[in-house]
C-alpha cells in the first residue's frame, strides 16, 4: 500500500508517496492530501510531522467506512511521521556541520566597519593584522569584531562565552549614563552625595529639564527660582510669569513629591560669572556641538525649548564633502548648564581639551597619555552670543569659518605646544601635573559613578573609547563639561595624524588582540606607528583603575596617582605582538 502527499505542507512541488507498513487484516486505502491552498482552516496546515498526523487522524474520524481499523492506521502514521521528522533533523544537523566546517577551516578573523566617522582610519589599523579579513555583512554571528558610530543593531545578548565564535563590539550597551547628558549629570550627583562631595567642583552649575519625567514641575521652578536669584536683572511678577512659562511649555502643574532632583548650587562661582550672565542650553543627545546654544535670557531659553518641542531646523554634515543638510532635531530633555564667562585664553581665543578614554572588555579604565588642544578661530567676546564661532571650539563647527586653520594647523595644539605658550607667557604652571592629573582623577569620579551601570548586564566582550571635553578657567581650574561616545577620529591636523593611529593600535592591542590571539605567533616588533617622545614598543594607555562587576562590588579604594601607581601600572604595559602588513 501506499500512502500519497502532495501540497505545500511539508515544503514539497512534486508529489510524494509513502509506502505504509503492511496491516494484516485491514484495508487500507491510498490516500491523497490536498493542496495547500485547498486546506480549509489554518488548524489543517501539515507545515509539521506533528500537524500531518493530526491532519490525517482527523480524516480517518471524520470519514467512518474508508479504514476498517483508525487505531493500526494511527499507529502507522506515528512510524511514518518519526520517520520523517528524523529525516528532517538529520537535514539540518547536516547543514549546522557543514557551515562550522567551512568557518574552522578558515585561517582568518572577520570584522565589519560602519560608515562615518573616518571608518577608513579603523580599517588601515585593522589591515595590519594579518589574521584579520573585513567582511560586509554585519548580521552574522560569525563576525568576530564590529566598530560603527551608534550600538543600533548589536545582539549584546549574543555576546557570551562560546566555544565555536566570539564577537566584540566597540560599544557597551549602557553607555549613555555616560554620554548621555542627563544622565551624566545624575550620575555624578548621586556619587557626590554618596562621597559627601559637591558636585558643583566638579561640573559648572547645571540643571536637567525632563519633559517625561513627572518632576519636571519641580525641576523647572528650582532653574527659573535660581535664574532669578543672580540674574542682573530681575523677572517682574515672578510668579504670574512661572505660571504663563509653564503653560507655554505644557508643564502639567504637580503636587510636590519627595522625589530627589539635582541639588542646588549655594552660589555662582567667581569664573562662572559676567557682565553678561550667559548659560548654555543643551539638547542631552547630541554631540559635535549641534542643538547648544549660548543665551543671556530666559525668554530666549523657554523659546528655544518650545522650538525643540516641535522640531527645531539645524543644518549638519552629510558626508566629507562638506554638503550639508537640513536637520529637524526634536528634544524633551535638555540640560541648561552655566557658561564659564572667565575661561583661561590662548592668544584672546577660547579653547577646551579633548582626552581619550579606553574600557575594556574587564572593565578596566585607561587614560590616552596625549591629548588635544581646540581652539577658537574668532577672539573671545561675551557680547556677541550668536557667533557660534567664538564659543564652540568643537571642529565639527569651527571647520565652517572663513579663519579655520589661520592660527593653528585645524584649530588644534598639542600639549606640549600648550605649555610652551604657557611658558612664553610667563605662567609658571606646569601643565600636565596640574590640570592632566585633575583631569584623570574627574575620569575616574565620572567611571566611579556608573560602575554599576555600564555593563549592568554583564554582557562579555565589550569595549568602548570615550572622548572626554575639559575646560581651564582664568583660574587654572581643570572642569568636566562632557563625555562622548564615538569621539571625532578625523585625521584634521597634523597632530591627530600622528596621535589618533597609535590611540587606535594601542586600545587593540589591549581589547581584541587579547580576545583574538594571532594564530601565528610573532616577534615582538616596533609600533608602525609612531609618537614623538615615546617609544615604538610602550603603549600609550595608562592604567586609572578598575571598575567592580555589577554583582561583586566592593568598595573602591581612593584613586591614586600614576606617581603612586607607578610599579602597577608597568603590568598594563606589556607590549603584545603588533602584526606586519602594510598601512
């Protein structure tokens, strides 16, 4: 006897039959299973073994007189469909061999690049790995290191311990209590209370407006009561005005609650302060200086938010061509953040520092042991607050003015042409001793802050490098204003030509280099690439500290200096083999 399938349900266009098992006894008819598109209900679909026999054990109840025995035929359909599930099984077993064969048999590791950024910069390194092939295809789990811009797109819950692939990726999956302004802010407030510090040391007098958290109430009357408080200034009928703020900003009017919001500064500092009492409005996602804007008013201030509310035009990079584009940002989080009217200047120009930041995949923090100098092209002036080219030192920016790279090679200074200004001018400061420690020591307050966070769901194989941004004021005080994630790597000046390879080199060596060991062992040989002053054979990432797991925190011990920390540091400096290819 035979038994005919035919249909779609089992991915078959021809038709198939099946020999049954001979039932002594019974008669059994052949039997023919329509064509998918004839099945009546979604209940009769055979798309399995389990659905075809219970597709055919309906049709022998629902057809008395067609087989003498429903049971023998049943257990017949049981043999057939174990049959053809093992047949299946096997199938697919075959298939899984076959794709782990062709990726054991392969002497290279596969990594992708996202677009943007001078991802080109990403690949040179990468190619002077000659274990290392680039791949397009960023979907498989088979691709051993992925770098792009944003973590859209990372599987983080795929990046655990496995003994046929392991992936990294070049961001951790909580990175924006960090690079997140808002939550940067909240951060290291609550690490401040925790450590009985003043946060306001640290950062320059903020205020967060949430316009989905439900104190937004609370946190707006807190900025405009102290606005008002130091304003030159001061807001006629103060209270009517909150109310018609509010109203023009959709605030809902809350009862108080208990709900902890940013503490409040006791005063202004001294460098924070000017004739012109000017703050900077942030929207908290963003970054190469879009959506800030200095103003002097709060008329000014709850227009722009409003403005952001609904959608405010911008115009930003399309590609490297310098086209641009309209862009329509919409924000409902903001931070509104002092300006620092008295900020130290290099020839009459405002300027701030950019530092990098390695984590690693144990979540150990590194300090880049060079940073950079940005600078302003337009002499500093607190009046004029619409000239973004006074004010914003980021190059996304300054690199649209007509004076860009007039005083300095792509508005930028190393930091040893800083403290040769420094001596010119007859300041006897020393630069790295004071304000490079400072800014190490805010680097490990900021990690300090987010320990927990970071890698809260302690997914293997990350790493990520931060772009932190200090400012000097008058009185040489070394402030954090921000933290980056995906940091500009454009190749803009002739100092990040030469930093900006070695940064990129020497985090890998100590993030997938340890992960991915050459599978051909090397001599150790000179850094391809090189920076004055230092050897070809250090790395130029040094040790802050290391930060506990989420689930075995301890306490950490005060940070000491790199002075201090001199013998422990050397152990994070041993030199892995650096691999030969060409650049």
């Amino acid at each position: 006897m035979f038994l005919s399938v035919s249909g779609s349900g089992f991915h078959m266009n021809y038709r198939q039959e099946v020999r049954l098992p001979k039932l002594q006894g019974h008669k059994v008819q052949a039997y023919s299973m329509p064509k998918y598109k004839q099945l009546n209900s979604p209940d009769e679909k055979p798309t399995s073994p389990d659905r075809f026999l219970k597709y055919l054990n309906n049709k022998v109840q629902s057809q008395s007189g067609v087989y003498r025995n429903p049971v023998a035929v049943q257990s017949s359909m049981i043999l057939i469909a174990k049959q053809m599930k093992f047949s299946s099984d096997q199938h697919t077993h075959r298939q899984k061999e076959k794709s782990i064969k062709i990726i054991e048999q392969s002497n290279e590791y596969k990594y992708n690049l996202g677009l943007g950024n001078n991802h080109e910069l990403v690949q040179r390194i990468m190619d002077t790995r000659v274990d290392w092939q680039q791949t397009k295809d960023n979907s498989s789990m088979f691709v051993n290191f992925r770098w792009q811009q944003w973590n859209r797109g990372y599987k983080y819950d795929r990046l655990i311990l496995n003994n046929q692939y392991k992936q990294m990726v070049n961001h951790f999956e909580n990175h924006p209590e960090l690079s997140n302004k808002q939550y940067l802010f909240r951060n290291l407030c609550s690490y401040s209370e925790q450590n009985k510090q003043s946060v306001y040391d640290s950062v320059p007098i903020t205020f967060v407006l949430d316009f989905k958290d439900d104190s937004v109430d609370q946190q707006f009357t807190q900025f405009v009561k102290f606005f008002d408080k130091y304003a030159p200034k001061k807001i006629d009928q103060m209270a009517k005005k909150l109310v018609e703020y509010k109203k023009k900003l959709k605030i809902p009017v809350q009862p108080m609650n208990d709900k902890k919001i940013q503490p409040i500064p006791i005063r202004i500092p001294k460098t924070q302060s000017g004739n012109q009492y000017l703050w900077l409005l942030k929207p908290t996602f963003l970054n190469r200086g879009q959506g800030i804007h200095v103003v002097n008013d709060l008329d000014t201030i709850i227009s722009l938010i409003c403005e952001y509310q609904e959608g405010h035009q911008t115009v930003e990079d399309e590609d490297p061509k310098n086209n641009k584009k309209n862009n329509n940002i919409k924000a409902n989080s903001f931070v509104i953040q002092k300006y620092i009217e008295q900020p130290f200047l290099i020839n009459q120009r405002k300027f701030d520092i950019r530092v990098w930041v390695l984590v690693t995949q144990d979540l150990h923090c590194y300090f880049f042991k060079e940073g950079y100098i940005r600078t302003s092209c337009e002499n500093y002036n607190t009046e004029d607050v619409s000239n973004q080219f006074i004010h914003l030192t980021n190059n996304a920016i300054q690199k649209y003015s007509e004076k860009y790279g007039e005083f300095e090679d792509g508005n930028q200074l190393s930091f040893d042409d800083f403290q040769n200004y420094l001596n010119q001018q007859g300041f006897n400061i020393d630069f790295q001793q004071n304000n490079v420690t400072k800014m190490k020591q805010l680097v490990w307050m900021s990690m300090q802050s987010v320990k927990r966070k970071l890698n809260l769901h302690q997914r293997k194989f990350c790493m990520e490098i931060f772009g932190y941004d200090f400012i000097i004021d008058q009185d040489f005080k070394t402030w954090l204003i921000e933290i980056n994630t995906n940091p500009c790597i454009e190749e803009s000046s002739g100092i990040l030509k030469m930093l900006l390879p070695r940064m990129l080199d020497d985090a890998f060596k100590m993030t997938i280099d340890v992960l991915f060991p050459p599978k051909q062992k090397l001599e150790i040989v000179e850094s391809t690439f090189p920076v004055n002053k230092y050897s070809n054979t250090e790395s130029l990432w040094e040790s802050i500290g290391n930060l506990d797991s989420p689930k075995t925190a301890t306490k950490q011990s005060a940070l000491l200096l790199p002075n201090q920390l001199s013998s422990q540091i050397q152990q994070f400096q041993t030199i892995l083999p650096i691999y030969q290819g060409d650049l």
